[in-house]
C-alpha cells in the first residue's frame, strides 16, 4: 500500500453527460461531474460551465488537504 507522501498530485473526476432542453426547447448539454476521492456531485447545463465548476471542486478540495495537514 502506497503512503500518501508518494501519490500524484492528480484527482479523479467522473463526467456524465447527456442532451436535455433549455426553458425555450434548444437542445442542450448537461452533465453530472463527480470528484471520485470526495464523492463531491455537481451538475452542470453547458460545456462552458465544466471547467470553472471542477476548478471550483478542485480548489475547494486542496484547501480541505492543505487544512487537515496543519
């Protein structure tokens, strides 16, 4: 078992993404973004909302890691 001084400094996300419509029928993207070390969900409507939503989690994530290392 690897201790956690010599793991990567990567994270794991899982996307799913699926067509739904917006309020006036448009065909849209939609996507639940799971942070696999956390169980953290999100959802989001928009490829453009991805990134910021998983840079968010990923912030949010290395302040929770930083914390509990003090």
């Amino acid at each position: 078992m690897e201790n956690d001084e010599h793991q990567p400094a990567s994270q794991l996300f899982t996307v799913r993404v699926w067509r739904g419509q917006d309020a006036d029928g448009r065909t849209e993207w939609r996507g639940k973004l799971r942070h696999v070390p956390s169980a953290e969900v999100r959802y989001f409507q928009g490829w453009a909302a991805l990134i910021p939503l998983m840079l968010d989690m990923l912030r949010r994530h290395n302040e929770q890691t930083f914390n509990s290392q003090k």
